[in-house]
C-alpha cells in the first residue's frame, strides 16, 4: 500500500501530465463521485435518512440499522420508492434545483484549461458539472446511457462527461444494486464498462469524492484493468478520510500503481475508557485546529481542496465570466447571435449588442477616471478577486494588505470583504502570521467602513467581529495567548449586549474560546469560568448557532472538572447539557446531547452508579440508534460496549453477553475501523464472561470465531485483541483437557506475533511462550 498527501500527490500527477503532453493523449482522467456535489446534495447518508422518513410517513416500520452503509442505503432507497418512475421523480426534485456545488466549479476550472485532462467519468446523476461548465462558457460533450457510449471518442480534445448510471432525466437511471451491476455487464455490444476499458487501456482515473460500490461499472472494470501487474501511469484514489483506505478491496489498496491519497493523520484518545471530545465551536479552519486538541474528529480531505490544490499548482488564471463579466457575456452573445439573419432582426439583437457594449466601456472608462489613490486601490482588489477565484489564497492575502481601504466605494469594500472572507476560509493549512495580517486588513476594513458611515452597518460590525476572532485564533497559534485573550475580550466588550444573531454569535464564541485558550494554558479553572459567563450570557438565547456555542460551553465544562479529578461535578454539566438541549431537534444541538449522556455515562459510572451508567448510555442509542451517520454509529457502538462492561462489572454478565452480541450483529459487517475494533473487543470480551460463567466450549468457540474473522487483519489494535483471544482460548482449551488444542492457540500466537515489536503484542507473546513451556 503507498500512501501519499494530497502536496505530493498533485506535484506527481501534473509532472507526469506535462511530460506526457509532449506526445498527444492525457495519461489521467477523473472519477468523481457525490463528493463533488456535496453540498448542497447530501451524500447516501442523507438520502437515507430521508427515505428512512418517507417510510415512516407511509406508516411501515424502516429497515434496521444493521449492515454496511450501501447495504443500508439500498434496503430504504427500495422500500421509500418501489417503481422506478417514483425513484426518477424523487431524484429530479432533489438534484434538479440544486445549486452548483463548490467542488463543481472548482473541477470545471481545472476542466477547462485541460493541462490535465478533459475526460470525466461519474455515477452521480446530476448535471452539475455540465451546468458549470457552460456557465463558463464551453461545450460538454454528455453522454448518460449505454447506448451512445460508442459516440464517445477518448481521444478529442472536447471535454466530455460520462455518468455511466444515467441521469435524473431518465427513468432507468441505476440506483438499486441489481441496476448498477447490471450497468457492469460485459454481455451486450454497448456498454459502459468496454467504455472504461477503452480508456483504462492507456490512462489512469484520478479518483475524487467516490467511496467505491464494488460491483458497480466503475469498480469492475478497475478490478479488471488492475488484474495487470502494473499501470503505465500510476492510479490516484483520494480518501475524504483515512479510514476510507481500510474499506477498500485488497486488489485496489495494494496494488503495486495504485496511491492512496489521505488527509493529515491525527491522534484519538481510547473512548471507552475517557470522556468522548468533539471538535466544537466555531466552523472556521484555524478555529478547528485550536480546538483540536484531543479530539476525536478525523481529519478529512474535502473534494473541493482536491481540485483547489490542482488550481493552484498550475497556477490557472481566473475564468473570464468572473474577470472580465461584461466582455464575457458580449462576446457569447456575439457567438451564438448574427444581429443581420432573421432572427437577430427579429429581437433587435444590434440593440443588445450595442447596450452590453457601452456596459463594457462604461465599466473601463470609470476604471481609468478615478484618483490615482482610487486606481491602485482598485488594481489591488482587482488582484484579491483574480487570486481568490484562483484558489491562490496566500496571493489573495498579500495582495489584500496593499489596498488602501479608505479609497474605496462602499460596493469595492463589499466586495473586499466577500473576497476576504473566502480567503480566510481557504487558508486553513497556512502560516498563521500570513492569516494574522489578512484578519488584520479584513479588520481595518470594516472599521473604514463603519467611520464612514455605511448604511450596512450591523453587516460590517459582523465582519468586525469575525475579523477579531480570526485574529483570535492567529494569536493563539502563535503562542500568543495573552494577545488572544485580549483579541476575545474586545470582541465581548464591543459586542457583547448586541441583538443581532450574527453579533450575538460571534460573542458567545469568543467567550467559548477565551476558556478553550485558557484550558490549553493549564488554567482549567479560568477555563471553567469562561464557559461559566458564557452560559449565563446566553444560556436563553432562541438563535440555534448561539445554543450551540452554550451546549459546548457546558460540554467543555464537564471535561475540563473530569480531568482536574472531579467526576461529580462532570456529570452535573454534562447532565445540564441534557436538561437544556435533551429536546433539541437542530443536529449541531443533538449530538453534544448524545456526547454529553455518553460522558455522563462514564462519570456516574466512576462514582459508584452503575444502573445510572447504563440508563445514559441507553439513551444514547435511542437517540442515534438511527442514524446512518458513521460518527453517530461509532458513538452507539461505543455507548453499547459501555454498557455491557458496566453489566458484567455490575454481575449481571447474561445481558453483558446479549449486548455484546448486539454489537457483534449490528456492527459485524461495518468497514470503519473504529468499530471493527469494537467487534473484535466485544468477541473477546464476550468469549472472556462465557468461560467466566462456567461455558468454557462456548467461549471458544466464540474466540475461534474472532480469529477467523480478524486473523489477518492489519490495524494493530485489532492484532492485539486477536492474540487475545488466542491466548484465552489456549488457557481454556487447557482447563478442558485439551492440550494439543491449547499448545496449538498458544503456538499461533507466537507464530503471528513474534517478531512485533508493539509492546502489548510483544507481553502477549511472552505469556505464550510461557505457557508452551510449562
């Protein structure tokens, strides 16, 4: 398996591309999947739960939440829609109105200038790519069905578009496995899977926001070009998460051409045996990195920083519609319209011209009119935007810096600020002293803009306060933490009592972050009193992005009284966060909820109350139980573990035993691999109470059943558990009076295991050892 970062993997793909542009076909295409259109489409999770909804309104009971995520995606697609007609008619009024994705545009971008390729292939069955496309002004080439795939020729320089399960149009779209694989079929004279094989012949796919149906058009013929010891060109697959790797077939991860492409990789603490953290707070970038410390939240890969990163390393210009607009749609019209044929004269389309064309030179003759201040001011905003619709975010901030904010007109300084804040949000990666002076500049304009007395003036007092914040978070990372602090008291002071939601948003949060600042700074109590005032302040806010900085202010409280050893007081917050939001139906409120009650699981469970433990722990999965979100399914997975743990130490090991089972059943056939440890723990531990409970050949058979189903697998936490069970089935197979069986599980356990070097395998090892020698 060769893994690589998302840098890395860009400067190889556009080495290879220029060195092979010398001799005439691309050596990549791309395969993009719903990631790209994510949002404002949700991805199978949400398509799931809205079916799961649609059923429910219909008065059937869903099917349970057991299984792998496109198992359990199939299951409530077939059942919410049971004609195909009914299926087309929900997916058109989903993705018809949709907007253009930010992933979208960006591919189009890359699209059009064509270094890289112009060739896409997609299962997904809107047209966003296409629409963006040819709002940017070039023809696409789409073909969405088997029959026209001859049509397609690989090798035109056209940009062409290739949804190999059709479109929304169409009522024989593929959505339900039996149609997606029957898409793969070689059998007929036209199909999509030869398409692929006529282009995998000589290119490589560059994977993009698709998870991968194995069974699917896609998957097939890749299995089928990877069946070839080695590619021409590498194959380049972009995992949104780490985890994503480990869900992929053995045939594609390990193959020798094949890069795996991961997010940064970040720690994550063992939950079940501390309190669950969570990345909460503010949404930007840098806010997320402050605030990361011992989280829980995996590191992602989004689409759009895919393409961005392609963008900025060919260093593409900006496209025409957004630099030169007038111009851009002048010259369509002079395309597509002859003011002297019969229809131009039909629509007076001379006129037309003519009004689009003084536009134009409207636009150019003020551009040149204005002060000489005026004139750089405004070349350097004209710098910001190019820059920002680059995706070249640092130039956009060192350019920003240049401008001075006085001169400009009150729309300019509109669109400075938009171009800031894109900025900002785009520089999640950068140096912060670089995002310090864009918070700095974002800052100074929106004091300029105040002083002159916009009429906008709650909308430039937001831009204030998150310039503020921003520069908050700067500092912090700097070390700064005074500066921060200070930075956040300004913001609280200047708009602390305002009625705004915008306003009373960004308060609250540099309240929330004054205590995740201080906590870092080992002043828990100082912490404490932060997130205190906080939920004073705006405990009766009615604005749900303000509760949701008060339920993580309480959040934070709890954590920070467990870790300075004060698990009573913990569980008073945490079961306060329960109180106030228990009822919350808005997802950023519900799952601090579901968080808080697993914590305050742990904390009763700390103090002495078990059955109380176990009745929170309850309530988590009741209320996520549900939910097909991966997140929310490792929570419950977890809750559920706790639960049966707290049973046996309880001496109730019957229903520990029922529970582990349960994890084993719902969870059994999940790729991620937080709960694929899960399951392997809970087979132990369920194997470990059997033989307790005086049922030695059950428990062995229960580890046997582990070993085989884990036995090869990679992630060394589930390896530790597999020698595990090895040695305990030894021990067991011994107290039956079975020797050889017993020197055999001992034996293996030395014979996989000896040469670790982790040292919990490595104890492991030595306790078989021993155990052979006696």
């Amino acid at each position: 398996m060769t893994e690589l970062d998302l840098s890395s993997a860009v400067d190889q793909i556009v080495r290879a591309t220029r060195k092979r542009s010398r001799h005439g076909t691309p050596p990549f295409f791309f395969i993009v999947g719903a990631g790209v259109s994510h949002p404002p489409i949700p991805l199978a999770a949400g398509i799931e739960q809205i079916c799961r909804k649609e059923i429910a309104d219909q008065g059937r009971t869903p099917p349970p939440v057991e299984g792998s995520p496109l198992h359990l995606y199939q299951a409530c697609f077939e059942m919410a829609f049971e004609q195909a007609e009914e299926r087309r008619i929900f997916l058109h009024e989903l993705l018809h109105p949709a907007r253009i994705s930010a992933a979208n545009f960006r591919l189009a971008h890359l699209l059009s200038d064509g270094d890289v390729t112009k060739l896409v292939f997609t299962p997904n069955f809107d047209e966003m790519l296409t629409r963006a496309l040819r709002l940017f002004g070039h023809d696409v080439i789409a073909c969405d069905h088997p029959k026209t795939t001859q049509r397609i020729d690989p090798g035109r320089r056209d940009l062409q578009v290739i949804h190999v399960h059709g479109t929304h149009w169409f009522y024989d779209c593929c959505n339900l496995r039996g149609e997606i694989e029957g898409q793969a079929d070689l059998a007929d004279s036209l199909t999509m899977g030869q398409l692929l094989d006529r282009v995998l012949a000589d290119r490589s796919p560059l994977v993009v926001g698709y998870s991968g149906w194995e069974g699917d058009v896609l998957m097939t013929a890749l299995h089928r070009r990877l069946q070839q010891p080695i590619l021409p060109f590498n194959l380049y697959w972009f995992c949104y998460r780490r985890s994503e790797r480990d869900s992929l077939p053995g045939w594609l991860r390990d193959h020798v051409s094949v890069r795996l492409v991961l997010p940064p990789k970040a720690p994550v603490a063992p939950v079940s045996q501390t309190p669950e953290r969570r990345r909460i707070g503010s949404v930007e970038a840098l806010a997320a990195e402050l605030e990361g410390e011992g989280s829980s939240s995996e590191p992602v890969l989004p689409a759009r920083d895919v393409f961005e990163a392609f963008i900025q390393t060919l260093d593409l210009k900006a496209p025409y519609l957004t630099a030169e607009p007038l111009d851009f749609f002048l010259q369509h019209l002079v395309r597509n319209l002859d003011p002297e044929d019969a229809s131009g004269r039909l629509f007076l389309i001379r006129e037309v011209l003519n009004r689009v064309r003084v536009g134009a030179e409207c636009e150019r003759s003020r551009r040149l009119g204005d002060s000489t201040a005026h004139k750089a001011a405004t070349e350097a905003l004209r710098n910001v935007n190019d820059a920002v619709r680059r995706s070249a975010y640092p130039a956009a901030a060192q350019a920003a810096e240049k401008i001075e904010v006085s001169v400009l007109s009150e729309e300019q300084r509109k669109d400075l600020d938009d171009a800031l804040s894109a900025a900002y949000l785009g520089l999640a990666d950068a140096d912060a002293n670089l995002v310090l002076g864009l918070c700095e500049t974002w800052d100074d304009l929106a004091e300029a803009a105040l002083v002159s007395g916009s009429p906008d003036r709650n909308a430039w007092s937001t831009s204030a306060a998150r310039a503020l914040i921003g520069k908050g978070y700067c500092l912090a990372k700097l070390g700064r933490t005074e500066a921060a602090l200070e930075t956040w008291s300004n913001v609280i002071q200047r708009f602390g009592d305002a009625q705004e939601p915008a306003l009373r948003e960004q308060a609250v949060k540099a309240l929330f972050n004054q205590g995740i600042s201080l906590k870092r700074a080992g002043k828990p109590e100082a912490a404490i009193e932060a997130w205190t005032k906080a939920v004073q302040r705006f405990g009766n806010a009615l604005e749900p992005a303000v509760l949701e900085h008060v339920a993580n202010a309480l959040f934070n409280q709890g954590l920070a009284l467990w870790e300075v050893g004060k698990p009573g007081p913990a569980a008073k917050a945490w079961s306060e966060v329960v109180k106030r939001f228990g009822d919350a139906a808005e997802p950023a409120l519900r799952e601090p909820v579901a968080m808080a009650l697993f914590n305050l699981g742990l904390a009763l469970r700390q103090v002495g109350k078990p059955d109380a433990a176990i009745e929170a722990w309850s309530q988590v999965v009741q209320r996520l139980g549900e939910s097909p979100e991966p997140d929310h399914q490792e929570g419950v997975a977890k809750a559920l573990f706790n639960q049966a743990g707290a049973l046996s130490e309880a001496g109730k090991p019957l229903a520990a035993i029922e529970i582990w089972s349960e994890v084993v059943q719902r969870f059994g056939e999940r790729p991620e691999p937080p709960l694929r440890e899960l399951v392997a723990a809970a087979f132990v531990n369920r194997g470990a109470v059997l033989r307790e409970t005086g049922k030695p050949s059950d428990a062995i058979e229960v580890w046997s059943n582990m070993v085989q189903r884990f036995g090869d697998a990679p992630e060394p936490s589930i390896r530790e558990q597999v020698a595990i069970a090895l040695c305990n089935q030894g021990v067991a197979l011994s107290e039956a009076g079975n020797p050889e069986g017993a020197i055999e599980a001992w034996s293996k356990v030395v014979q996989r295991f000896g040469d670790s070097a982790e040292p919990a395998l490595r104890e492991l090892v030595a306790k078989a050892r021993a155990c052979l020698r006696d």
